[in-house]
C-alpha cells in the first residue's frame, strides 16, 4: 500500500496526500473533513473511471476474458497500491505492467497466459506513441540486403511469447504453454499503422542475429544460420534468407542497408 509521512509538511500539502489518498483508496482513508463527501464522491469516481477506461482500451482482450468482479479487483489494487514513476497518463500501461510483473499477488484463477497478454497488447500502444527517429541519410533503402548491412526499423519489435498471444480470445484460453514459442514481429508503418505478423523460429533467429549483430553483412548472419542449423546445402538458407529480407523491407521492417 502507498504510504506517505507528511507529519513535517505544511498544511495544504497535508490536505493534498489526505485528497489523494482518499481517491486512491477511500476504504482505508478518511475523507478530509474540509471537503464535502458528496464532492468526494464525484471525484473518486471520475479518477478511477478515467484509469478504468484506459486500461480497458489498452487491454481489450484482457479486459473482455476478465469478470467484472475481478477485473474492478485488480484495477482498483493497481490504482490503490501501484506507486507510478511518472506523471504522463500514457505512460500508465507500462505502468500497469510493472504492477503485474512485480507488486500483484497471484490468484488461482488467473490464466496462466495474463502477464503475456497484457504485454502483447500494451506493445501496440507503445509502438503508435513511439517517438524513435530514423537517420534515413545513413540508409540505402534500395540496396543489397545480401551483401550490405541490414537496419531494422527501430520501430519493430520482435517478441517471444511461450502462449499464442495473438490468438487468445473468449473462445480461446490455452491453460498450459505450447510446446513451441509463438514469434511476432510488431512494427509501425509510415502511415503509423501499427502491424503484427507471425512469424518462423527461422526468421525470429534472423532479426534477432541482426539486432545483435548491427556490423555483420546479410550473408555472413545467413551463413551463421545454415551452420547453426548444420544445413547440408546453406545455400538454399541463404535464398530463403534473401526472401525474408526483401519481405520484411516491403513491410518497412527493415529499411535497408547502411550506407
């Protein structure tokens, strides 16, 4: 639970964390007594219906496959108890995620794929409010993905999950892992669409050698490939690989190569 020692404050800055209090968790705190209840009233629920409504937005699947009854729990423990490191409402549902990951006590009945969720769709909010710049001076978006250093738009993500994230829904809840990991890749476009795809355990290991490997040529990190994956023929790797790259550049996932 948020606490705060405000002994040693003057008094309007003791009336200020009493409000607060109050609107965080009025079951537990008092309403300040220079404030009319039925006032109070209207503000607590305007400030939890204003976070409400937001995390629904942000999570609709969650929020759809939740009950009601524990939806409200958990949204009023995180705004009750969740100290927030920053003032920006956008910033909320990264907000929400480190209560998830870090603060909330686990239930019984939560599906085992929550916290995956909930991350898969906080990444869409993420990327349409990502302000990352692209030097396009130091791109050739025309040039040899093969022989040139690929850029990925800093703008796609690529992501693992251990559930289907993409695929959960009312009628769809896995209870237990795949045996395989769902990958994706979720970019913005120039037109700010936000995009997921599926994709590969192949093509997952390849944005990954990229990401990690910003000075290798396309052809050294598909050649990398064919020997992990001890390929009897690595040039069939290497013109699979070749598709895959000129794929992701026609979805702006990658830009190019540096010039």
């Amino acid at each position: 639970m948020v606490t705060y020692n405000t002994a040693d404050r003057p008094d309007f800055v003791r009336q200020q964390y009493a409000f607060a209090a109050h609107i965080r968790n009025p079951e537990k705190n008092p309403c300040p007594e220079a404030i009319e209840k039925r006032r109070m009233k209207i503000y607590r629920e305007l400030f939890y219906n204003n976070v409400e409504d937001f995390m629904a937005n942000t999570y609709p699947v969650l929020r759809q496959i939740t009950p009601d009854e524990r939806w409200h729990a958990m949204i009023r423990d995180y705004f009750s108890n969740h100290l927030s490191h920053t003032p920006l409402f956008s910033e909320m549902p990264r907000e929400f995620i480190k209560y998830l990951e870090q603060e909330r006590n686990p239930r019984a009945d939560d599906p085992p794929f929550m916290l995956e969720l909930a991350h898969y769709e906080w990444v869409e909010l993420a990327l349409s409010l990502s302000d990352e710049k692209v030097d396009e001076a130091k791109i050739d978006t025309q040039g040899d993905l093969l022989d040139g250093i690929p850029i990925i738009s800093p703008l796609a993500w690529s992501l693992s999950y251990r559930f289907p994230v993409h695929k959960i829904s009312p009628a769809f809840q896995p209870k237990e892992a795949g045996e395989m990991q769902t990958h994706l890749i979720v970019y913005r476009d120039a037109n700010f669409d936000v995009h997921f795809i599926e994709i590969n355990p192949v093509t997952a290991r390849l944005m990954q050698l990229i990401l990690e490997d910003n000075n290798q040529s396309g052809r050294v990190l598909l050649q990398q490939m064919a020997a992990e994956l001890n390929h009897p023929q690595p040039n069939i790797v290497i013109q699979g690989g070749i598709e895959i790259l000129n794929d992701l550049r026609k979805r702006q996932v990658i830009f190019g190569d540096r010039t």
